[in-house]
C-alpha cells in the first residue's frame, strides 16, 4: 500500500480549507483516508500560526512507515524544520512575460526619445534667445528712427 501524506479539501466554494492525511495514494483526494495529521487554512495570514497545524508526532512516524509527502506537505514540513530544504528549480519564474518585455523596451525607447528632445532642449535655447535679440533690434531702430 503506498501511503501519501497530502491535503484533501474541505470548505465551501471559494472558501478552501485542508485537513492535512496520511492516505493510500490510490484513493480520491478527498476520499477516504487513514489518519488526519493536521490542518491548513490558506484564507488566513501567512504569518498566523493558526494557518498550518501539524500533530509532528503523527507525521514522523507515518514518514518513518515510507509514506511520501505531497510537494505542498514537504514544503509545510521544511518550514516546520522536519525535512531538509530541497532545491527547486524554477527556471521560468525569474523571466518576465512577453508583455512585460514589450512594456520594459517601450519604456526603454520612451525615456531615450525624453533624454534626447531634452538634450535638443537644453542646445536649442541659446540661438533661440539670439534670434529674439536680433529681432528686437531692428524694431528699436525704427522706433529710433522715427
């Protein structure tokens, strides 16, 4: 019989709850099992100690007996200190979406067109204000003039 110890939900719709069981790995998830072992509440904090409960004497020992812990079990019992860390590789997490590439090089090409117009800005104004004083000039002569 191969045992598992994994999560069988419970709780209304949109409202999950988990006992945490010790089960043979040929029966529905939230079918038939042989011990609970525990409970997870994901609706509260991840900070509340109250979100996973684990009776560690009862765990340890179905372990011993070779049972397998699900992926979400082994993590709740590394936090717990029962298991060793396992590395995982989650290769495609650190890489963002297409959209967010298209965002970031638009972004990208948007501050570059700022940069420049506000470089063609700063030289610009210079011969600007030359031009306004050659303009002005000629209308003082003429007021002069007259």
């Amino acid at each position: 019989m191969a045992m598992k110890i994994r999560l069988a939900r419970g709780g209304s719709k949109k409202r999950p709850f988990y006992r945490v069981v010790a089960a043979d790995s040929r029966m529905p998830r939230d079918g038939r099992y042989v011990e609970k072992l525990g409970t997870y509440n994901p609706l509260l904090a991840k900070d509340d100690e109250n979100r996973v409960e684990l009776n560690m004497e009862r765990v340890q020992y179905w372990l011993g007996e070779g049972a397998q812990p699900t992926e979400r079990v082994s993590r709740f019992l590394e936090t717990a200190g029962v298991l060793e860390k396992k590395e995982r590789a989650n290769l495609k997490k650190g890489e963002p979406g297409k959209k967010a590439v298209e965002r970031a090089e638009e972004k990208v090409k948007k501050a570059a067109d700022a940069a420049e117009a506000a470089a063609a800005a700063a030289a610009a104004p210079a011969p600007v204000e030359e031009e306004v004083v050659a303009e002005e000039a000629p209308a003082e002569e003429e007021a002069k003039a007259e």
